[in-house]
C-alpha cells in the first residue's frame, strides 16, 4: 500500500490482460473510496478493498477503451457503487463488445454509466477534482486530488511518454493542449499514476518527457 498524504489511502495496481493500472483511493476517516479505472480481476480489486476496510461508492474511469472498464459491470453488481465517465466517451462505451472482439478480448457486459463526468467536478469522498483532458479520446478524464500532489493522469500522460492519438476520436493537438495547459500548470512534485506502466512526476515530465516538453 501506497499512502501518499495522512489524509488519503491510494494503492494502484495493473490489472486485466492489457495491464491497466487500477487505482483505489479511500478515506481513512470515512472508510469510503472510489476505484479508478477496474480493468479486470475485479475479484482482486474486492479483496484488496476488503483488506483496506474500504466501500468503494463510485466508479470513475479515465476513459472509455476496453482495457479501463472490462471489471466494471462486476464491481457495480458486487458492491452497488455508481460508474461514471465523460460523456464525450460515450460513443466508445456505447461500443465496448465491439472493441472487446477487435482485440480479441473477452466480452462481459457492463451497464450505462450512471452519471456523467464534468470538468472540476468534486469527486467522491470530497478528496480530489476531476479534469477534462480531451487528446487521448473526446472524453479522456485526470483526476487531480491536491493535498496528496497526486495526478491519476489514465493514457493521457506516461512516465517520458503520452497516449496515442490514432485510436477513435483521438487528437493530437488536443491531448498536447491538454497536457501543456493542464497537467503541466500543476505542482511539479506531483505523483503522476499512468494509465499503464511506472509512476512518474510533473517535473519529470515537464523537462524530459520527448514527446511534450514543459
């Protein structure tokens, strides 16, 4: 387990076959959490939140590709926690089984998102902000949660990488956009937790990331 802040729980795992970086964050007062991004083995997930003494209450995705959501319907079924996602990802969530089949994944079904998400909306648990980081996908999400200086950036940014833009709806004058205006203005000592691989900083990024420097 990883504690970033007194404040906050924050543990992040890969998941699923894709390995997708699945992130609990609870409160530790509360004992409320959200999960970010359940990939797969939403068993594992259950019990690592069992385990933390955590009821997750919401679903948050990053984005709508196959890989983030394959545990999605179970961890709803499992616990009741509500999924969200920007609406600017609809058309791919509307789409899933299809992209389940094009990459030769297994399909399992997951409901409709229950709530849209918006730009600086409060997340749940009141412990960080969700910001619309369009480049990626229409919809791409960040969930920023400043007392920790914690960044879940999902496929948008990568420790001296960032998302491809060849994939449905994808951008790349807006996921630098994204990247240059939003990521890159926050505090250059944050934790950046990817949408895959190892964790990285905003400083880091800001000086050596190839692709998109600060």
């Amino acid at each position: 387990m990883d504690a970033t802040h007194t404040t906050l729980i924050r543990e992040t795992f890969p998941v699923g076959p894709l390995q997708c970086n699945c992130t609990i964050i609870g409160d530790p007062l509360t004992k409320k959490a959200i999960v970010v991004d359940p990939g797969g083995d939403h068993q594992f997930i259950l019990k690592r939140l069992d385990e933390l003494g955590l009821k997750v209450v919401s679903i948050i995705h990053t984005h709508a590709h196959l890989d983030h959501f394959l545990a999605s319907g179970e961890m709803k079924k499992a616990t009741g926690a509500t999924l969200h996602l920007h609406e600017g990802d609809k058309f791919l969530w509307d789409n899933l089984e299809m992209q389940c089949r094009m990459f030769g994944v297994p399909y399992t079904p997951v409901p409709a998102p229950d709530q849209w998400l918006r730009d600086d909306e409060e997340l749940a648990c009141g412990c960080g902000v969700a910001m619309h980081t369009p480049g990626h996908t229409p919809g791409s999400m960040s969930f920023w949660f400043p007392q920790a200086k914690l960044l879940i950036a999902g496929d948008t940014l990568f420790r001296r990488g960032i998302g491809r833009t060849d994939l449905w709806g994808g951008d790349y004058g807006q996921i630098e956009k994204s990247i240059r205006q939003r990521l890159y203005t926050l505090d250059e000592e944050a934790v950046v937790v990817t949408g895959h691989g190892p964790d990285t900083r905003i400083g880091d990024e800001i000086r050596e990331n190839p692709f998109i420097q600060g």
